[in-house]
C-alpha cells in the first residue's frame, strides 16, 4: 500500500488539508496524509450505516489497529493502516491522540444533542484538537498546546459549516444560542496564536487557515450557520492558500 491512497482519499474528502498537505516537502507529505485519511476513515464510519453496533464494530477496528501498530506488529493489509503504522513508526507519533480522535466518534453514531457548551468543546478538542496536535507533533514540533488551541478553533469552524449536513442527517446536536460565545471564544484564542510560528509544521497549522474567516461570518450573520452560507467560494478558499503559502503564513 502506498501513501498516494490516502492522499486520493484526502482528495476526496478533505480539500482544506489537501492544500495543506500539498505545501509541505514531500517527506512531510508521506505523513501528513496518512493522518488526515485516518481522520476521513473514522469520520465518514459512523455514517456508513444506521445500525450503532456496526459503527462501533467499524471505530473498533481502528482501535485494533493502532493497538497493533504500537505493540509493533505486521499492519493490517489495509490502504490507510499500513501507511499510517509507517508514518507513527518513523516520526513517532503520539498514539493518545489519536484514540481520543476515535473515542469522539461515538458521539457521531448516538447523535444525541449537546447539553452545554463544554460538552461540545470536548467533543472538537478531541476531535480536530487531536489532529492538529499529532499533525503538528509529527512534524517534529512541541508546541502541542499552541497545536490543540488551533485545531479546537478550526474544529468549530468545520463543526459551523457542517450544521446544514447534519440537520439534513436528523441530528440537531445542539442549542444555537450557545454559538455567539463559542464564536468568541474561539476567535480570542485564535488572536492569541497571532504570531507564532509552527516552523516546520506550518503546513500542518495551515489546514486551519479558513477558520477565522469562517468565525466571523457566523457572528456578523448567525443564520448564515443554519442557511449553510458561512463557506467561502473555492476561488477564494484557493486564493488564501496561495497567499498564506507565498507568505508563509499559516
């Protein structure tokens, strides 16, 4: 199995973090696309079918998996495992991560709401802070809470965004008045990353580049959540790519 795969898998499935990918040095490439099919395969299983036993029986066999891949065992024969075990292999990527990033998951197969807004920032600290923090980490940096602060920021960004989807699916997961101070919240912590440089992980960082922009047409327009207008067109989801890339920006 070889890395481009995941990254046709990624392609498919997860356009931001395709770009992103795709301004890192090839070698960073080989590792960072293992990840973000991991996050597309545990993503996209609890909705493959309506039944809840078989959605965990499909989260458990990521589960297995890694606990395969840790105890060094031969990969499963599978597109995504066997890059993945090579990728945490050589770059020694924390596994904690990546089973909280599962473990989320099984919020997505009960589908039942939200109570309070701690419980949802659980949910997406786990989530996309869980990527972002072994992305960043796999790209040889340790600034894992700076890593967490921005996938939690881009995490709800995704989560505004997919309201229209899973509203379409029946789960109405939680309260929208609570947005306005999730939205806040979340653009503080993203003025308080202002400045700091990923260095060598700032195509992983990069992936969350749209979540400002995002943050804010949810809160000059709260209706735009629901409407499914907070996304931008892709000529400019492209175009603040290319100028955070000419830049060096994330």
């Amino acid at each position: 199995m070889t890395v481009q795969a995941c990254a046709e898998i990624v392609e498919r499935g997860d356009p931001d973090r395709l770009l992103a990918a795709m301004t890192a040095p090839v070698s960073d490439r080989e590792v960072l696309f293992p990840l973000y099919a991991f996050n597309l395969e545990i993503a996209r299983a609890p909705w493959l079918t309506q039944e809840p036993l078989i959605a965990e029986m499909r989260l458990q066999f990521w589960r297995d998996a890694l606990d395969e891949i840790e105890q060094g065992q031969q990969p499963r024969a599978h597109e995504v495992v066997e890059p993945l075990a090579a990728a945490i292999h050589g770059r020694a990527i924390p596994l904690a991560p990546l089973r909280g990033m599962i473990d989320a998951r099984r919020a997505d197969i009960a589908r039942e709401p939200f109570v309070a807004p701690a419980d949802l920032w659980d949910y997406i600290n786990a989530g996309a802070g869980g990527l972002m923090f072994a992305s960043v980490a796999a790209l040889g940096r340790t600034d894992g809470a700076q890593a967490r602060v921005l996938g939690r920021v881009q995490g709800l960004a995704a989560w505004l965004e997919a309201q229209p989807e899973l509203e379409a699916h029946g789960w109405r997961a939680f309260d929208p008045a609570f947005y306005p101070e999730m939205i806040d919240m979340a653009l503080d912590e993203l003025a308080s990353l202002k400045g700091h440089d990923f260095g060598a992980a700032t195509p992983a960082a990069r992936a969350a580049s749209r979540a400002g922009a995002i943050l804010k047409r949810a809160k000059a327009d709260p209706a735009a959540i629901t409407e499914g207008r907070v996304s931008e067109s892709e000529f400019v989801r492209r175009g603040r790519f290319l100028w955070k890339t000419l830049r060096g920006r994330w």
